[in-house]
C-alpha cells in the first residue's frame, strides 16, 4: 500500500517570504501522480500543483513549484513571495496512474501541513 | 468553469437514521469519488466509479453504498448512521479520457454532515 508522510504538522513565514513544505510518499509503482491540495479555513480542497512521475522536470505554477527527487521520494512545495491568502492546510497526496491499473483509484493523503502566514 | 457539485450542504440527522448525499461531476468528467473527512483529519477514500462502474474502493462501512448514474451525477447512500459518522463528505470528479489532465481529481465544496 501507498503511504504519504508530511513530517511538519506546522509551519509559519513572514509574509512575502519563500517556505518549502516536506512530503515523502513510498510507492512500488512506476506510473504515479503525486499532487499538492490547499485547504483554507471554508476547506474547500483546492488544487495546487501536480507532477507526474515520468517527468524529470519540476511543476511549477506561478509562486508554487515543487521539488520532485524521484529516487528519493520526496516532493516538496516551495511557495515563494508568501501571501495572507496562503494561510491554509496544505495536503500532499499520491495517486496512481493509469498506466498502473489506477487511473480511477482514491488518493492516498498525507496527515497535512497547517500553514501560517504572519503579517 | 464549471465544478463539482454537491447537495445538501449541510444535512444534520439523528443517530441510526439515513442520509442521502449527491454529486454532480464537472461536465464531461466520467469519474466520481467520494471521500470522508473529520475533524483535524486528511480526507479518507472511500469508493469511486468510472463510467457507472464501481472502480475502486477504500475505506467505505458496510452501511454506506453509492452508485454512479447514466448521466454521471452520484449518489453516496449512508443507512444506520452513527455519531462517528459526523465528518465533512467530499466528492471529486475526473476525466479518464477526453477533456483535461488525465488523472487529477477536482473536488466539490463538500457536505458537512451532523449526527445528533
């Protein structure tokens, strides 16, 4: 079974500050998508980021982009440029690929990471 | 664009009563899911359907079932409802095939449901 470790449960910046946010996951698959979700305080689950696991390039979308190292497992998201409207619970999940039998599988999240951004 | 939705929004029931949950996926988007979230907690899978077919399931009480409809909308049937039950019920729609990023779920503003 897939897992997803968010290992900081909280994280503050300074507004207008870059943050990375921590995410391991373990996997035995080869075709994966491994995406970043945002939930503010109405927790709507908002879609951040995502990248494939067959492309060695990072994903990037405006102030957030990723750190994806494959071999090690890990996918980070750094927000750069830190906004009030950033403060929410950041989740990390995994889900597996098509390719892998699993394109209409569940996702598999991480425990989360509670956001802070101070003024 | 258009999004995920779901009704009721809010629905509080008494214990060892049923709930009835729907969703309507994003047009177009033939795949549903439905996850169980509560309070301080990550979203919990727990069954989903792809073109009407059940596709994969997680975590899902033997008192709760769904069902996916000709056209796409779901249903998330919860009978003998119990106080634990009490959490935040997403849905969330993608597309296998056709329009969009393969792969990546979409979800709705979720129903929060009460148990007394």
């Amino acid at each position: 079974a897939q897992t997803v470790t968010q290992s900081q449960p909280e994280m503050s910046v300074q507004e207008a500050e870059t943050v990375t946010l921590s995410c391991t996951y373990d996997t035995s698959e080869s075709d994966y998508y491994l995406f970043w979700y945002k939930q503010p305080p109405s927790r709507q689950m908002i879609l951040v980021i995502r990248q494939e696991a067959y492309k060695q390039q990072n994903a990037t979308e405006n102030r957030f982009s990723v750190n994806f190292q494959k071999a090690a497992k890990s996918f980070s998201l750094k927000i750069s440029d830190s906004q009030l409207g950033d403060a929410a619970m950041y989740f990390c999940a995994y889900g597996r690929g098509s390719l892998s039998g699993g394109g209409a599988d569940g996702l598999t999240f991480g425990k989360g990471t509670h956001l802070i951004i101070q003024p | 664009a258009a999004g995920v939705i779901q009704s009721p929004r809010h629905l509080i029931k008494e214990k060892r009563e049923t709930a009835t949950l729907k969703c309507y996926p994003i047009p177009r988007h033939d795949t549903v899911y439905w996850y169980q979230q509560g309070p301080g907690q990550d979203p919990q899978f727990l069954i989903s359907f792809y073109e009407k077919m059940q596709s994969d399931k997680g975590s899902i009480p033997d008192r709760f079932s769904a069902q996916q409809f000709s056209d796409y909308h779901s249903e998330l049937n919860m009978s003998s409802l119990e106080l634990g039950d009490s959490a935040l019920y997403f849905c969330a729609s993608s597309a296998m095939t056709g329009t969009g990023p393969p792969d990546t779920q979409y979800f709705g503003p979720g129903t929060r449901l009460t148990v007394l």
